[in-house]
C-alpha cells in the first residue's frame, strides 16, 4: 500500500471482518433456547440451559473483531507509531475515531466474551440461573445483542478512523512535497549571496 492512499484490501478486510463477526453473534442471539424453567423449594425461578453452539458463535465474532482490529492498527501504525499525520480536520478527525473504535471494540469483546463464557457455564455445569422475573431466553439473548450491535459500530467506527488517517497521510505528503521545493529555493539564494560577497571581497 503506498503511503497516504488507502488501500481497497483494507477497506474490504475491516467490512468483511465486521460483517462476520456480526452475522456470528445474531447467530448465537437467535440460536434455539434450550433453558427450562424450573422453581426451587423456596419458590424462586431459575433456568437451567442444554448444550448449544452459542458459544462457539460467541468466541468466533470475538477473534474476528480482534483480527479486524489488530489488521488496522498495524497498517495506520496504530496512530501513534507511524509517520506524523498533518495537522487539521483530519488528524482530529482520525484520533477522535481511533479513541471512540476502542472504547466500541472494548465494549462488543466483553458482551462477546461474557455470552460465552456464560453459555459455556451452562452448558459445562448445568447449574441454575436464577430468572428473576426474566425469561431464561431473555438473560442468554441480550449480551449477544449488545455484542451484535457494538461489532457493527466498531467497523463503521474504523472504516472513518481509516478513511481519516489516510485523508491526514496524503496531506502530509503533499506538504512534505511543497517544502522541499521552497527549502531548495531559500538554499540556493543563500549561496548565490554567499558568491556575491566573496566577489565583492576579491
């Protein structure tokens, strides 16, 4: 990829990496439920959960997310390792969606991790889930859900960030371009002046 032009592959990697990872998670949230629910000798409501595949589906949109975040920030040099971005709307731009793409990635790795982990403890263990008034589909459902929507902002969040770094590179580079020739310039005057005196002095 050449520096301060964005990359097809990459835009096409982050849309893919989020569109699977997404389509993983709806597919754990709409997975069949297989909790019954039961009540103990005290009268209280629990679930108790059968073995599914939620989460396999959980761990998958997990590592994708992750191998969508670490592909970007080792092409744009995680911002802070690359080459210094212009100064401007765009590099705002680029650090104002880099931080809010890792507050969402944060967000949507923990509902991920948290809905496999629960699931896999059901379905290890068998144990009980107290309902409290919740169905026992509702408490398997909705960290999912959160995972599922915060995967989709995390890959808008970084086709801009992306979208932005490169917009900051190129300007970067067209200053870089458009000084050499003034520092060249100012250069040569100098010497030219430096000539002259030393005609003057002979």
């Amino acid at each position: 990829m050449a520096v301060g032009k964005g990359s097809t592959l990459v835009y096409i990697l982050i849309i893919v990496f989020g569109i699977v990872a997404f389509g993983l998670s709806i597919a754990g949230e709409r997975r069949p439920s297989t909790g019954t629910l039961n009540t103990d000798l005290s009268d209280d409501t629990y679930c108790v959960y059968e073995t599914d595949a939620a989460s396999g589906y959980g761990i998958g949109a997990c590592l994708l997310l992750l191998c969508l975040q670490v592909v970007l920030m080792v092409v744009t040099g995680c911002l802070c390792c690359g080459r210094p971005l212009a100064r401007g709307g765009s590099r705002a731009c680029t650090i104002v969606f880099f931080v809010i793409s890792w507050i969402s990635f944060s967000i949507a790795e923990a509902s991920l991790i948290a809905a496999a982990r629960d699931n896999s403890f059901h379905d290890r263990y068998g144990r009980p889930t107290y309902a409290k008034g919740i169905s026992c589909s509702k408490l398997r459902k909705v960290q999912f859900q959160d995972g599922a929507i915060f995967a989709v902002s995390t890959t808008i969040l970084n086709v801009f960030y992306y979208m932005c770094f490169t917009q900051a590179s190129r300007k970067r580079i067209d200053q870089q371009s458009t000084d050499r020739p003034v520092n060249s310039t100012i250069a040569m005057t100098q010497v030219d002046k430096l000539g002259t005196h030393l005609d003057r002095a002979i």
